[in-house]
C-alpha cells in the first residue's frame, strides 16, 4: 500500500514511513494512493477484534500480519473498552 499527499507533492510511502510522521513534507495529509476492495459478507460473523484486522491489515502491509494481529488483539479487548460488546475469537 502507498500513501500519497493530498497536495500532491509527496508520496510513494509505505505504512510504517508516515506513521509517526504527522503531516507530509508539502503539508498534505497522507492518504492512501488507491482503496483495497473487500467481501463485506465475508466478515459478517468476525468478532470485533477479528473485524478490525481484516480492514487494518488492507491499508498496512509492511508489518507482518502475525504481528498486526497480535497488535490489533492487543487494543482491541474488554478491558480497554469495558465492554461486553466486544466479541474475541480465536
């Protein structure tokens, strides 16, 4: 996935290059350069936790999924949101 400014003067950057970046040297904000498609349907049944993977991992994909994984499972718990309505599958 590459991000690109939306003042169109910086781009081609991965994920993790703009992550603790803030804006783009132009001042632009980065986005992505174009949108992954997606089986809506096929994430019907995904716990939450499971949910937010699948659309995170489409726009990074410069950490390794097991990793993403592990981070998205790590923010995404009970404790953090004290809620019951979030739903952890294995």
């Amino acid at each position: 996935m590459q991000y690109v400014s939306t003042r169109g003067h910086a781009g081609g950057q991965r994920f993790c290059d703009i992550l603790l970046e803030g804006l783009a040297p132009d001042g632009g904000l980065y986005v992505p350069a174009s949108y992954p498609r997606a089986d809506l349907a096929a994430w019907r049944g995904l716990g939450y936790a499971d949910l937010a993977f699948e659309v995170v991992r489409r726009f990074v994909d410069d950490i390794p999924e097991d990793d993403l994984r592990g981070l998205v499972r790590a923010a995404y718990t009970r404790e953090a949101f004290g809620s019951d309505a979030i739903v952890l599958q294995d």
